[in-house]
C-alpha cells in the first residue's frame, strides 16, 4: 500500500486510465462524426440537390453510361447525384433544376424494368414542371419498329409538363460511338470541361474456342451449342453470375452480339449456349454462324466481358431464389446455381420451357445431380410439344402460384432469363396475377424481380 502514496505512481496510472478512456471513446467519436456528417450532407442535398444524373437499363449499358455521365459533373465540380428513374419520386423532380436521362427502351417500345414503376406513377398523369431543365440520352435498336421508344415518350412527356430540354435528344443505335461521342460533347459543353474521363468500351481480347458441344441434336428448333473458351493470354478475368460477354465475328465486327456467360470463374473457362440463327434466304447469324459454325476448335474468338448490374445476385445471394427462363436462358440461370452452389446456398427453385424433352432438355445430368445432393431444391421443367395442348413455362408457374407466394414471403428472389416474346410477357402476367402487380412492381424497385430478356 505504500505506493499508492507516492504522487509520481498516481499520475502514472490517472494518465494510463485517461489514455484507456479515449482508446474506448475515439471510435465513438469517429461514428459520431460520420453520422453527423451524413445528416448535414442530407440536408444540403435537399436544399441544393444539384444535378441529378437518372438512369433506366436492361441490360446496364444506360446505367454504365450514367456513371460514367456523373463521373464528367463531377470532374467540373459540379455537385450531382445518381438514381435510377424508378426511385425518382414527384417531388424530386419538382424539386430539381437540370435531371439528365439516360434510358433504354425494352422491347416495343416499352419502359424497362428499372423505369417501370416510374411510367406507371408519374408519366400517366400531369406533373408542372417549369423550373425543368433536362436532357434525354435515348438508347434503342433499330431493329425494332419503336426504335427508342421510351426514350422519345420521356421527352415528349417532359416537355407537356413544361420543362425545357437543354439540347435535343440524342439517339443510339446499339451502341453507336458516333452517338455517344455527341452526348459526351453536349455534357462537356455543359460542364465547361474538355477532359472527361475516357468514355471507350474496353477492347476485344483474343479468346481460344476451347469446346463445342451440340446439345440438342433432332431437335424441332434450331441448334443449340454448348461453347467453351480461354483468354488466350491465360489470365482470366474476373465476373460473377448474371454478367455478359461480347462476341465480335470477322464479317461484322461493328456489331458484337451479346450472350448470357453459363459460369464462373471457378470454372476456368467462360462457357457459352448459342443458338444458331438461320435467315430467311439460309444464310446464318453473323455471330451465332461464326461461333457454332465457322470457327474451328482452338480458333481465335474476340470476346470482351461487360457487367451485368441488374441482373447479378448482389444481395440476393443470401436468399431462396426462383429462376425462371426458357430457351437458351438457361445460360443466364445456369451461372447463379453454379454460384449458389459453390456459395451453398440450397434454397433455389428452377422452373424451365422448351420443346421437347427428348432433344431439348439443356444440362439434364448437371441439373439432375444438384437436386440429387440438395442444391435445387425443386426443379419445374415444361415441354411444350410434348402432349397435344401446347404447355409453357408461365402456365406451369400460375399452376404453383401459391408456392410462388411462400417462397416470396420467405423473402426469395426472383430472376427471368430468355425469350422477350411470349415467355417474358406470361411469366410476369403470371407473377402479377399470384402476387399482384403492385407487390411485383415492388419486388422490381429494390431488386428482388430481375430480368435479363431477349
């Protein structure tokens, strides 16, 4: 006790004590000054919302666009803020001056998932919007009739509800360069800024066409073929379930085709299903012709790897899950049960359409064995030419409307891949009549229904 005395050993352990109490109050501190941060951050955002940069995408070129757009507002130093247009409420737009719109059109016309909700709340009615200043990046194929669809019935929109375009619309057709080029010049123009960050598409690698399997021989449809194939530098890159690859043939290197990527990196190889296409005077698919028809085993392939957002499993690889497609589909769908797999995850639910079950029946053995060692934990396969009534996919969903229900009350997520015409369109009218249309919509804003169509 004769220490406690002495002053020097006192002060020793008063400031030892005090050293310990700011150890345990500094990482209170910081989180304090984070959150009190952010609030300020919040509040200036309402006060002064800036530019906001909004999006809708299909398949994630609009998106990619999007923040490569903020990235350039960002660079002049000029505050803005990203959104996807289905999170845009009234008020935000009421609320900003300038809005820059990058939208895709999905199909006929029609707004794409991620606008979906957006169409149906705000463009069916009036909204004044006087104080609007905005710009519409269009993006389309003029393949189809309603080329840019959306895009052109956003602008139009706007404009009755008073706002006022900063520059015409811009136009792309698939991707064109030249059209990109002109938004990423009128963007600069208003920004007051000539170093934008470098918009260009990541080159085309040299890829090996290691394996080619036909996988539906006297099949009633056109081929479908199993493809493998290795970075010829050796080095393989990086990608998670749900993402894309870009396939450039010889003849038409301007107009690389895009196909769903069957696995994952664990893999080795990036594994492809692609069916050949046949036009109506014989002639093959430039892309599919190349890739399942021309190219020899251990030819070159360009191939470069693009991110898919809106349709990888991101949060969703925690929960059960129901895939749904037809076709060659099954590729998108076969990447997330290989990733679920290797994650062991076993609440997954397949249900699946083709023609026959003879010929048609994609990755019978593989699907086989992950149900067998409970990874699929059921499996709905639909063969639409097998009895006299023809059966799809979407009647078979409708029938387990009620375990569709339980598996979404248990928090499942829901993921289409395949054909636009016919399945997309009976899946979703399917889901809409089991859970209702505005819990889907729902399920779609935070990313529980994805879609990856074709």
């Amino acid at each position: 006790m004769i220490w406690t005395n002495d002053p020097t050993r006192l002060m020793l352990v008063a400031s030892l004590a005090m050293s310990y109490a700011l150890v345990c109050l500094a990482p209170y501190l910081r989180t304090r000054r984070k959150h009190l941060a952010a609030q300020r951050a919040k509040a200036e955002a309402a006060a002064n919302p800036g530019w906001i940069v909004a999006y809708a995408s299909q398949t994630g070129n609009a998106e990619e666009l999007a923040e490569q757009t903020l990235a350039t507002l960002r660079l002049a130093g000029i505050p803005a803020q990203l959104s996807e247009l289905s999170a845009l409420q009234a008020e935000d737009l009421q609320r900003a001056e300038r809005i820059l719109f990058l939208v895709s059109t999905y199909g006929e016309g029609d707004a794409p998932d991620g606008a979906a909700a957006f169409a149906g709340r705000l463009m069916t009615k009036g909204l004044a919007l006087p104080q609007l200043h905005y710009a519409v990046l269009a993006l389309g194929d003029r393949a189809y009739a309603q080329f840019c669809g959306f895009g052109r019935a956003l602008d139009a929109w706007l404009q009755e509800q008073g706002a006022q375009s900063l520059f015409p619309r811009v136009e792309v057709n698939r991707s064109s360069a030249e059209a990109i080029g002109a938004w990423r010049q009128q963007l600069s123009h208003l920004a007051g800024t000539s170093d934008a960050p470098d918009w260009g598409a990541p080159a085309f690698a040299p890829w090996r066409l290691a394996a080619r399997v036909l996988l539906n021989p006297g099949s009633a449809g056109a081929p479908v073929y199993h493809l493998e194939l290795e970075p010829q530098d050796g080095v393989l890159p990086a990608w998670e379930s749900g993402d894309l690859v870009q396939a450039a043939a010889p003849s038409d290197p301007e107009r690389a085709r895009e196909y769903s990527i069957a696995s994952i990196p664990a893999d080795g190889r990036v594994h492809l299903l692609v069916r050949l296409h046949t036009h109506a005077d014989g002639s093959h698919g430039a892309a599919s012709g190349w890739l399942t028809q021309q190219a020899g085993i251990g030819q070159t392939v360009q191939l470069r790897l693009r991110q898919h957002r809106r349709f990888r499993l991101e949060d969703n690889l925690q929960r059960p899950l129901i895939l749904i497609g037809n076709g060659s589909g099954i590729a998108g769908l076969r990447g997330h049960l290989k990733a679920r797999a290797a994650a062991g995850r076993a609440r997954n639910w397949l249900l699946f359409g083709e023609r026959n079950e003879a010929h048609d029946y994609h990755y019978r053995e593989e699907l086989a064995t992950w149900q067998l060692h409970g990874k699929l934990e059921n499996l709905d396969m639909v063969f639409s030419r097998d009895q006299p009534q023809r059966r799809y996919v979407q009647d078979r969903l409708a029938e387990q409307a009620d375990e569709v229900r339980a598996w979404v009350a248990a928090g499942a997520a829901i993921y289409v891949c395949g054909s636009l015409d016919g399945m997309a369109a009976g899946v979703d009218a399917a889901l809409a009549a089991a859970l209702g249309r505005d819990a889907l919509d729902q399920l779609a804003v935070v990313g529980r229904y994805r879609r990856d169509v074709y």
